[in-house]
C-alpha cells in the first residue's frame, strides 16, 4: 500500500502556525477535541468553538484527512489520467485540506472556491495558502452548510465535500447535495468517514446519484450495488509529521512510543457528468485472506460484494492475487474465471 503524507511544505508550514501558539495548551484543547469526538461519534469540525481548537484540528486531523482525499483524488487520476481539471469547488473545506491534495496532482487548477462556516478555519487556510506561495487563485468564503451553500453562478470541473454530511440534517445533507451537483460540470467526490454508519450514508448518496449521473467509483460499470452485511470503506495510510506524533504520544495513557505511521479508514464515491471508458470488472474493497490452498479476495463487481476463491493449484491466478492490495481495481480478466465462495 502506498502512503499519502503531507507534502513537507504544507507539514513544515503547519508547524511553523502551531508553533506561534504555547504548545500545552492547543495540545490540551487536541486532547479535549478527541474526548468530544469519542463521546459525540459524530465529526470533529462539529466541535471547533475557537481559534485554538481550530489548531488543535490543524495538528490532529488535518494529516488524515489530507490521506484520505489523497487516496480518493489518486484512484480518479489513475482512472482517468487525461482529464485536467481547471476548477474546484471544495465545500466544508476546513483550512483547505482537499484543495492541497487537488493542487498537488493538478497544477492546472486555477478557480477554487473553498466553503466553510467556521471563520477560524478560513482565517487559517488563508495563512497557509498565502505561506506556501500557492499561485493559485483560492476564494475563501464563510457559510452555514446546514442551509446550504446558495446557488453557484459558477461552474466547477471538480467538486469535493469531504466529511461534512455526517453532522447534517438529512434534509440538509439533500439540499447541499443537490446544489453541489447542480454546479458540478465534471466530477462530484463525497468522501465520508470509513465507519458502518459513514458508509452508509455514503451508500444511500450513490443509490440516489446513480439516476442522474455517471457511477465512476468505487463501483463498477455505473452499477449501484449493496451488501447488507458489509459497508464499504477503504483505507489509506500516512506517515505522522512530528507534530502529529508530538499530540498523540502526550495523549497516550502509557508510556509506549506512539506508530510513526497511521491508517486512515474512510468510504467515498465519485459521481461523473461525462462518460469515462474503461475495462474495469471488480476493485478489492478487503484485505485478501490466506486460507489453507487458497486465498479468498473481496471484491465489489457490477453483480455484487463477494469473496473470489483463489486455489493455490492455479499458480498464474495466485500469483496475481497475492499482488493485490485493498482499493485496487481489477482490469485482468484472470479471476472471473474462479469460484465464488
């Protein structure tokens, strides 16, 4: 699996902002964040009431959410490597976390709009931007997203709402999508947190996008399927900066070092206003399983989520299975030939 760190300007960047604050206490408003979060199951920017909490979510969050993105923003480029985008709208952007990830794979990008509600988190974006020399346009604009985000008289290549519609009243969660897909010329990413209850919100989205757009991933052939007893979600893993490593050892009730390195789960889709070809049959939505004379590999297909039963006496499809790593999509027509389990 590849990893999807912050780029070390951003990372140097981020800490250069943490620093000019006494570090006990954002570290101590970062571990108050995390109780929040635990105790609310809900989404950590819920929980941001002031400047400091906004770096306290600089420091502990921002790393795997850019990961998560990442993972999302790479699977599309590797889809569709031809396409450029040359606008994003990013709503519910915090401090700009997807319009990094968006930048960073297309220097093409010179429209961005980046939509929040909370003010600290547009001031700091703002900072970071104007920090990290970014040439790129970036209009920063505060608003409500439980009221929506008013009509767009623009247009975008690419739009991105990243781990907003989990704190939203479905009627809002409806409203704010419909208006991010009626201003979305391109693509429409909705990533939300890799848990049964953000996949399945994740689900329901795609179900009812599935009529009026183009299904490009992580489903197959523009099909919508489900599977009562498996949510999908995918992982995508990142190296901590220092400073992430910094909060959660301090956070740590014993004296163990904290992992260098992190997994960060999420569920996502992305939904197409223009047809994209490809030869795709299946993507891993699991981690293979080594059996006793075989391998069982998970895979969603345009039928549904199901287990491929890999025999070891099938020395070429055996070999290919064992290379294949959660997330991936599968254009080898090798496996569809195996049984099911």
């Amino acid at each position: 699996m590849t990893f999807a760190n912050l780029p070390q300007s951003i990372e140097k960047t981020i800490a250069a902002i943490l620093q000019q604050q006494e570090t006990s206490e954002w570290v101590h408003h970062a571990r108050d964040l995390h109780i929040r979060y635990t105790k609310g199951k809900t989404n950590y920017k819920k929980f941001i009431h002031d400047y400091v909490d906004a770096l306290a979510y600089l420091g502990l969050r921002v790393p795997a959410t850019y990961a998560q993105v990442f993972g999302v923003l790479n699977t599309v480029q590797e889809m569709i490597p031809l396409w450029r985008p040359t606008s994003l709208l990013d709503i519910g952007s915090g401090p700009g976390t997807a319009t990094w990830a968006a930048i960073s794979l297309w220097q093409e990008l010179n429209k961005i709009t980046c939509i929040d509600e909370n003010r600290d988190f547009t001031s700091l974006g703002k900072q970071i931007i104007k920090d990290l020399g970014i040439i790129q346009q970036v209009n920063w604009k505060n608003r409500n997203l439980s009221l929506g985000i008013e009509e767009e008289k623009n247009s975008y290549d690419l739009v991105i709402i990243s781990n907003v519609l989990n704190e939203l009243h479905p009627i809002a969660q409806e409203k704010l999508i419909g208006q991010a897909f009626n201003c979305c010329n391109g693509l429409l990413i909705i990533i939300e947190p890799g848990t049964p209850r953000g996949s399945q919100l994740v689900s329901s989205i795609a179900q009812k996008l599935s009529k009026v757009g183009i299904l490009l991933a992580p489903y197959i052939a523009n099909t919508f399927v489900e599977d009562e007893g498996y949510y999908l979600h995918f992982p995508q893993r990142f190296i901590r900066p220092d400073f992430q490593r910094r909060i959660r050892q301090q956070m740590r009730e014993n004296s163990e070092v904290a992992s260098d390195w992190e997994e960060s789960k999420y569920s996502y889709v992305v939904i197409s206003k223009f047809s994209v070809e490809n030869n795709y049959w299946a993507r891993i939505v699991g981690e293979t399983e080594s059996k006793k004379g075989f391998l069982e590999v998970p895979v969603i297909t345009r039928e549904n989520i199901t287990k491929i039963k890999v025999m070891k006496r099938d020395k070429e499809a055996f070999t290919f299975a064992k290379r294949l790593r959660w997330g991936m999509p599968i254009a080898n027509k090798l496996l569809q030939t195996l049984s099911f389990s």
